[in-house]
DNA sequence: GTGCCGTCTGCATACGTGTGCAATTTAATT
DNA sequence: AATTAAATTGCACACGTATGCAGACGGCAC
C-alpha cells in the first residue's frame, strides 16, 4: 500500500500521454479535451500532486509569500498576519514568516533568506527596509509590498491607513471635546506610521491655535508608554487628554492612569488610541481610537503584491485607506460628534 | 552589475573544481582543507548561496517546518508562533505557516498541501489530528508534533502543560478560598486541553466532598463564554467562583461580570483563568491564573520534533509539562497560600 | 619496487517539472 | 480536393544540487 512518490511520468504512462502533456495541464497550458479528460482521469487514479519545489525550480518562482514582522505582541500583527495568510491561501500562495528584530543586519539576513526561497514576493509589517534592500529585491524581480509601514524614498510600495488625516482627525475631537491640556505618546519616530500620526495630529492642534502640552516617543513599547504617562501626569500641567500611538501603547496608559495614579477616565483624562484591535471593543478599555480597516488594508495588500507578481513593471504604489473615529468611552464625546 | 544566479557551477570553475566539489563543501562531506579553503573563497567572492529548492529535491527533505494554527486572537498563539519561529529559525528551519479551520476537510487539505512541500515536520497547535492523517504523515516520513493538544490514539508525539493537575490545583485554591459555589466555563469539550482540565478540576472538588454548581462548554470563544456567565449568575445560585477554561474567555467573563452585571472581582465572584497570556498580567484585568510555561513548551516542541527529523526511528512521545499558579487580584487568596 | 589501503576528487546521473522546437494532426478556407 | 493556418503533441533539454562509482593520489609496510 505504499504510494510512493508519484511524478508526472507515472500519470504520463498510465494515461497514454508524454510527460509533457501532463505538465501542460497541469499548468493551464493549451491540451485537446481529450488529452485533459484521460489525464485528469489518470491523476485522479493515481493520487498524483504536482512537486511545488520542482516547478518552483524551474519558473524560478515559488508560490511562497515572505511574511517579515517584527513583534507579535500587538494584537493588530497576529490579526494581519491571519488575514492575509487566509487571503493568500485562497490564491494558491503560502506564507514564510520570518521574525526579524528592527535592526538593519537581521532584516538583512532574513531578506537574503527569502531570496534564497525564491519566494513570489515579500510582504514586511511593522519592519523596516533599507534603500539597499529594497533595491536588491527589485534586481532580482521580487516586488515588495510594506504594510502599516511607509518608505520615503520612493520605489517600494505600501499599504497604511490615512495616519496624517487620522492624527488630525483626533486632533479636531479632541479640541472639540473642550481638552486644554492635550499630550501625545507617540509611536516610534523611526516609522513612518508613527511620524505621519503625530504630524496630523500637531497640525490638527495648530489649525485650533494649540499645541501639544508633551510629546514624547514610546517606541510602541508598554513599559515606555507607562513611563511617559507618569512623566505627563506628574508634571506641574498634567494633561487632561492623551493621544497614543497606537492601542497597544493606549492600554498601557489607561491602566498607569487608573491602577497606579488612581485618576478616572475619561472623567480625569481622555485616551485616544490608534488601530482599534478587538482589545479595544472589550469592557475592561472601551477604548475610543481611530479604527485602522484591516480587511482592506489585507485586500489592498494582496491585491498589489499578486498585481507586481503577474506584471513585474507594474509601478510601485502607495495605498493609504481612510478609517474612522470609533466612538467608546475613554474619552469625551463632544456634543453632536457623529459616529 | 547584474548580480545573475551565481551556482555551485560557477564556484566550481572560479576555484578550479567540480562541482561536486563545491557541493560537498556546502553539505559538510569530507574535504581536504586546501579545497575547502578554495571553495570558501571563491564562494565568498561570488555571494554564492546553496539554492534550498534545489537541495529538497534531491534530499527530498526542505528546512521547513509547517505550522498548522485555526487562529490567532488568542494571545497565548501568536506568543507561541513567535518563539517557535525563532527557535527554529536559529537551527536553520524556516516555518511554513498554514490557518486551517477546525474540521476535519480543510485540516487535510492544508496537510496535503505541506506534504507537498515536503516539509520537515509538522507542528499543529490548537488544531486536531485524524488518526488518519496522522497515519499518512507517518508513511510519509513526516514527525508531527502537536502543541497544546493531546490526542488519545497514540502514536503521535504532543506537548502540552499538565492540565489535569492544573485543574486539580485550582480546584483545591478556590475550595481553600472559602468558595461555597464554583462553577466551570469549560473548553471546548472535543480538545483534549479542554477535557484534562475540567476533568482535573472535577476530581479536586470531588476530593473536597464539592461539586461544581455548573459546567458550561465555552468552545474557547468570548460570546460563548458571555453567555455562559449570564446564565450562571442568573440562576437561583449564581456562583461565587468560576474557574475558566482558558485566559481568552476568563477576560470576557471578567467584562460580563463587571460591565454588564455589575458585580465586583473577587469581591461578588472569584475568577481563575489559565495560560498565563501578557494580557492577564495588565492592571485592567489582573488576573489570577494557572500559567503555561510557553518557553519551555516551545524548546520541548521543538526538541521532539528535530529529534524526530534526525532519527526517524525515535518513538512518539507525550510531553506534559507543570506550571504555577499566578496569584493576582481577580480571586481571593487564601490566607498562608505560597506563590 | 610492489602491493595495499584510505582519502579525495571528478564524472555522470538523478530529482520532478516547464518549455522551445519541430513534427504531426486537425480545422478552415479556396 | 487541395492548400494553408492553427492547434496539439512528443522529444529533448534545462533548472541547481546531491551522491554512487571509479579513478587518482599519497602513505605505509614489506
């Protein structure tokens, strides 16, 4: 009862055919009906699967999808990571995860891994490349799609929500709740994600004649995040509202102001997050926070990445999607603010 | 500039070789110094890398490891993806990461389609096994390991935490806490986890002359779990106590009896999770919790399964390891009762 | 110098598939 | 019916590596 290993030549011999024919159908190539229903049928007979790895050989492409990602902890990755592995599973495509510290050697080394894979295209989240990688992984024809993370220099595309129109959407509810002392923990000055937020929300601020009482980076990182709030809060102006980052870093926050402070929100300060995980829908937060669309933002990013696969000169672009201000109950809702 | 793919072939002629020459360089067969030294350098010259494709073709063996996962939005999975890919990725494995629906068509889909990849090896968390296909990855040459899953036919290796003496161990806290009226929020009855700690559970009442006033089944899921608390508390003898099955659900009880009922943790109603997830730790839910020592499970997973792939002859084997108890804030702690 | 053994090396082939090319069949057109 | 174009098929080779086999080489003992 062993089946051993069946290749193309046994379904060729059994169904009459030449090895090549059985490739051909195999690969949407043209074949008679005939040729098609005798191999089909001898396939079906024999169990037979086409070798992935054999035929990645030869197109020099795998139906393989690099996923890099940096940390896990945020709820919003593992979330993306299922949703595209799923989106990618439904094309026929399979998903490599590599960790890669945010450091420049280690994502080095894994892009070179990947390469070696010769992986259809890469997708990296919450990591950064580097002009010099990117540019090699054009060379050697493997487009790049970055999600919830921009590039300046151009040439590498990018799937992120609207972070300056979002900042600033947070601004104007913020003013428009009657804050006067508003801070913000931003995310890490090293991402884009985090720049663009805090840039719209200053901007925001500046457009109503404020300016942020305290700006300080926490790195996306709990333990930072908790530091600044204890820094904000202690100061001679403590704020009366915080935007943060990201929600991940806005947990933090709210459980520094109510466990160790001992200050209520939004009563005392209003909390405004960014990304809107299901963490943020749950009681114990009920955090107000701009939703990021994860079901489109996946979408856009599938669609790109498959799109530079089948059209290597597809140019790159820049996606950026609008999401909402979801309205809960850790920060003041101004009067009449409409959902 | 056009770095093309540069083979063993090329290394070969560089530093006046065969290429078998170079091969034997790469798989670690005898050289002589002089021509390792060769090969070396030529290689370094070139940036030569081994193609991984073209090795498991010959091999019939690939450096990946796949990873069949049903979600992610339990935090204690993705905590576990990320040690197990770093784990592996630092022995040189790569992880093939694969969301597969708990039943049974699209789990034997998705193993098929790793079975083509001829992957190494097999790893399944929160996911159950047929012993059929379990069967079938055997005559494939192809160890499985499954992580936070047991599975009774044997002849598969598993690691899980001892969730029978977990059980027991919460069942004898909340009895020394003075609890008159416990209930359970089960797992999902068909995982082996859920099963071993409601049976353990059980019998440590039992062993106290108590009986749980109510098991529900929560499937691990946050709407389930809801309910279930709404029904035990609205009873004519709501509990005092609730051992849940799992982290993921004790933290919708904790919102549904807070939030919705109004009732006070531990004050009104004691809860005791399990897993040990980051989440459990923050002050917003600061949970009392029987913890799954995920290192070790992760170093235990990976050791059994690479043992496996280098000796094929090694037998299965069920790995059970203890973890503490997390005393926090969400029960009442017995008076004298040691961390 | 001869014989033997152990190590190293190159040659050739295999892994399972895709694809250019030429030969052949089929359909379409005059 | 004859001619031409199109569609299909088989042959052979390529992808990049591992490995069995046999020959070459060096060292050692006699």
């Amino acid at each position: 009862m062993s089946e051993r290993k069946v290749t193309s030549l046994h379904v060729a011999r059994r169904a009459g055919v030449s090895q090549s024919a059985v490739s051909r159908v195999f690969s949407g190539a043209s074949a008679s009906p005939q040729t098609v229903s005798k191999v089909r049928k001898a396939a079906e007979y024999l169990g037979y699967r086409p070798n992935p790895l054999a035929r990645a050989m030869i197109t020099g492409k795998s139906k393989i999808i690099g996923l890099v990602v940096a940390y896990l902890d945020n709820q919003f990755y593992p979330l993306a990571l299922e949703r595209l592995s799923n989106a990618l599973q439904d094309q026929g495509y399979h998903v490599l995860v590599f960790m890669a510290p945010n450091d420049e050697g280690a994502v080095e080394k894994v892009v070179h891994d990947l390469m070696d894979y010769q992986v259809a295209g890469i997708i990296t989240a919450s990591v950064g490349m580097t002009n010099d990688l990117t540019r090699r992984c054009a060379d050697a024809g493997i487009p790049v799609v970055m999600f919830n993370r921009g590039q300046d220099g151009g040439g590498i595309s990018s799937v992120t929500s609207a972070n300056v129109a979002g900042g600033a959407q947070i601004a104007e509810f913020l003013v428009a709740g009657g804050h006067k002392r508003i801070a913000h923990i931003a995310g890490w000055k090293g991402s884009s994600t985090g720049r663009d937020r805090q840039r719209g929300f200053v901007d925001g601020l500046a457009a109503n004649g404020m300016e942020p009482v305290a700006i300080i980076d926490g790195h996306f990182d709990r333990e930072i995040a908790a530091q600044a709030t204890r820094d904000i809060m202690s100061g001679s102006k403590p704020a009366d509202a915080i935007f943060v980052g990201n929600d991940h870093m806005a947990f933090a926050v709210m459980d520094t102001l109510r466990g160790e402070l001992g200050l209520s929100v939004p009563e005392d300060v209003s909390v405004v997050g960014y990304d809107d995980v299901p963490l943020a829908a749950w009681a114990a937060y009920d955090l107000t926070t701009l939703r990021q669309p994860l079901n489109r933002m996946v979408e856009a990013t599938v669609d790109t990445l498959l799109g530079q696969i089948g059209d290597p000169a597809r140019p790159s672009q820049r996606i950026e999607i609008e999401g909402p201000l979801i309205l809960r109950g850790s920060a003041k809702t101004p009067e009449g603010w409409t959902q």
